[in-house]
C-alpha cells in the first residue's frame, strides 16, 4: 500500500491507495503527525510520494516524520514519467498535470486522450494513442473568473457560485452566473470540438473539484472521475519503484 500526499497552496490531500484503488482519503489546510500516525497504525505502508507546491519551511515537520518512517519518493525532475513529454518547459509543468496525465495511463493506455481539470483553473492535456504528451492550455477556473469581476469593476459584485442553467440573467447576479457558467461551458465544449476535429476516437475525461458541475450541461461525452490526482501520484510511485 501506499500513501500519497497531494500538498496544494490551500489544502493537503492526504490518501492511501494499493492496485489503482484509493482506499481512504481526506483534506485539510494542515495536516497533524498525529493523523499520519492513525493512518499508519491502520494500513501496512510500503511507499510513500509527496507532491507539493509549498516552501519546504512550511512542510519541514511532516516531510522529516514521513522520511523517518518511509521511503518517500518527491515528485521533481528526477521522477520517471510513463510518457514521452514534449513540453518544451518540462520544469514549469505542474505536478497536477503530470500526475492526472499519469492516472490516464490507467485505463485508456493506447488512446487520444484529453484530460480537463476543473479548479482553480482550469487545465487541458493533450497525450496521443502513441503515449506522448504534447501540452494543452490553461484558463481561469470559477473562483477566479468570480473574483475577477469584483476586483476589476466598480460595481460588479463578488457572485458565489450556485446551479444555473438560463441563457438570460434577469438582474446583475443572474448575469454574472450565466457569463461565467456559460462561459466555460462554451469553452470548454468548443476547445473540445476543437481537438476532436484533429485527433480521432478523443477520449475526454474530466477531474477536479468543478468537474460534477459541468459534466451534466457540456454537450460532449465525457468520463468524469474523481481522485484522479491521487491515482495519477499513486501509479507514478508504483512506476518509479518497479523501474528501480
């Protein structure tokens, strides 16, 4: 088995997974030694990876217990890819977009395959059925198209997101929600038609924590999975250390 910690710059995700499968996991802004330690009284870990986008100050405490207890493998320029990557900035890709073009690897090996995170921002991969990964985009997520137009404007609020499925908004919240949800939508359907005009038999999947709110009104057919960050990490660890 092993464990698998996801460090984002709000949250850590913290999972244990063995065989493609996440057994347990769960998030918080910080995670206690003493958490760690029930997950390890609970399951026999073997191996343990850290993807992290925080300062080593902020997470010195956690990496040095799980060094003591493990061997912890960190996602960097070291780590084996099972992909040929022709990213022409390998080093500024992040390890998000790594690990979800890693978890597709899993069950769709040998296709054209266009992975979409919804969260903060959104993010398009692109790997071909002859498994190499040629980059794709990034735009805005919700909050920050939210955000946007309250920061920018005089007088647009600041609108949380809510279910909302008209064309016409009929007072100015209404018209923020369907600029931005349609919006994306629009988006995120058209750069799909796009891709699929250029590859064939494109496998499109979907992940992050927007992913459920849009699966439903997107007018392509798509495979939406959750954790797929944590699969993706999880099947790097497994590669690293059967190549070893």
């Amino acid at each position: 088995m092993n464990l698998i910690f996801d460090i984002g710059n709000s949250k850590i995700k913290c999972a244990v997974a063995d065989s493609n499968a996440v057994l347990e996991h769960f998030s918080s802004p910080k995670i206690k030694i003493e958490d760690v330690e029930k997950i390890i009284e609970k399951y026999s870990i073997k191996y343990c990876i850290v993807s992290s986008v925080r300062k080593k100050d902020d997470t010195k405490e956690l990496f040095d217990y799980l060094k003591s207890k493990f061997k912890v493998h960190f996602l960097g320029p070291e780590t084996k890819l099972p992909f040929e990557n022709r990213y022409l900035s390998p080093e500024s890709l992040g390890q998000d977009r790594i690990a979800v073009v890693s978890a597709s690897q899993i069950n769709f090996k040998n296709e054209n395959r266009l992975i979409i995170q919804i969260g903060t921002c959104i993010t398009y991969d692109f790997i071909d059925c002859d498994n190499t990964y040629h980059g794709g985009a990034i735009s805005p997520g919700l909050s920050l198209r939210f955000k946007s137009l309250n920061a920018f404007t005089g007088n647009l609020p600041l609108v949380k997101y809510q279910n909302f499925n008209k064309l016409l908004g009929a007072n100015t919240e209404e018209s923020i929600l369907s600029g931005v949800i349609n919006g994306m939508r629009a988006e995120i359907d058209g750069i799909i038609d796009e891709y699929s005009a250029n590859y064939e038999n494109l496998r499109i999947i979907m992940t992050g924590g927007g992913a459920n709110s849009f699966e439903k009104i997107l007018k392509n057919k798509i495979f939406a999975v959750s954790n797929f960050v944590i699969l993706g990490l999880n099947y790097l660890l497994d590669f690293n250390e059967e190549i070893q």
